[in-house]
C-alpha cells in the first residue's frame, strides 16, 4: 500500500512515482522525513504514469506502472534507478528535498534571452561516438514470458542508423519492474530519442533562471 499524496490516501497501487516516494521514506529505504519530499512533484508524476496510451495492436495499457520485488541488501542507488527508469523519469535533491518528473513532455515554464545572459554561451553539438546508440535491446518480465527475464524486440531507428554510417550500436537495459514488452519498448524508445537530442547549451544566468529547476522546458 502506497501513500498518495494527491488523495491524501494509502492503498494498492503500482504507481512508479508513489512507490520511489514510499522507498525514500521508509525504513528499509533512506527513512527521509515527509517534509523532504516535494510531494507536488509526485503527485505530477504519478498523474502521468497512471494515464492511459493507446497501443499500436489495439487497446490501451497505463502509461507506467511498477510491479516486482528486491531485496534489502541492494543499494539504495540500485533501487532508485530501478525505480525511476521504470517510469523514464529523474530524481534530484534540491532546496532540502527530494523531486521527481516521469518520461513525459511538460508545457515550457520560463523563456530566456539575451536580457537574462551573464555569460557567453557555450554549446556542445555532439555526443562522443562511445557514448551514442541507435538501438536499444533489453530484458523484461510478466505474464507473457511466464514472469522470467526476457528478450523484448529491439527498437531501432533506420534514420539514426544512417547518421552511424549504418554501423550498429545498440544499449542494452534491464528493466526489472516493467511487465509488459509494450511498455518495456516505450521506455527503450524514450531512452534511444533522448541519447540523440545531442546539442547542449550552458551558461550564466540572471537570477529570473532561478524559477527553473531539473527538467523543466
């Protein structure tokens, strides 16, 4: 049972963003106090891992969702990660608390421009070759593989192929909470799109900047 704390409510749930918020305050996780926790970050995340998507076969499944065990021995990294990869989200520590934003696009909050540079703007156009992919494989488990590790189908993408001079490079994840090979894929697809957006921009801002914080647009 999970404390939402959107209904203010604990119940069942296999909600990603609800079951990290129970790990990081719980004994057998980091036992953070509740005022550590940003819960209008969870609540946003847990509102877009319960919607619904459609699938290219026909019906609908929830967006993610998080079912599985681990033992307490595991470090409290593994388990985060775990965790928030099972909802292609990020966690971050931030003004004495713990945030969270799940895989999905959010409005853009804030427009910066020359008013608000302190500094020159320095950008990167391109990710080191080591560190790109352009397919990603991974194991999953559920129902349909008789709840063992296995094989979801590779998702690639001919043109990021192309740009690699046709030359396979291909990540491999391992999702130990997700139970479907229709969500194992999404999450592979976000991981793979995200690897490609490669051109970064940093510099100094004016203290307005300070309205943004991690993930924001």
């Amino acid at each position: 049972k999970l404390y939402n704390p959107t209904t203010q409510a604990t119940t069942f749930s296999s909600n990603p963003a609800l079951a990290l918020r129970d790990y990081l305050t719980s004994d057998y996780g980091l036992n953070a106090d509740a005022d550590e926790i940003d819960d209008v970050s969870f609540a946003a995340a847990a509102a877009i891992c319960d919607e619904t998507v459609s699938l290219v076969a026909g019906g609908t499944e929830t967006r993610y969702t998080v079912n599985g065990s681990f033992i307490t021995d595991v470090t409290p990294q593994t388990v985060i990660d775990n965790l928030t990869r099972a909802m292609a989200g990020s966690m971050w520590y931030a003004q004495g608390k713990f945030r969270v934003k799940a895989g999905a696009y959010t409005s853009p909050v804030l427009a910066l421009d020359e008013d608000d540079n302190r500094s020159n703007i320095q950008i990167k156009t391109r990710n080191s070759r080591r560190d790109g992919f352009n397919a990603v494989t991974g194991k999953y488990s559920g129902a349909e593989t008789e709840w063992q590790m296995t094989d979801f189908r590779k998702v690639t993408s001919t043109t990021f192929l192309q740009v690699d001079n046709n030359q396979e490079l291909v990540a491999d994840i391992t999702l130990p909470f997700t139970t479907t090979t229709t969500m194992a894929q999404r999450l592979a697809k976000i991981m793979l799109y995200r690897n490609r957006e490669q051109i970064s921009l940093s510099g100094n801002f004016g203290i307005r900047a300070f309205k943004l914080q991690v993930g924001d647009i």
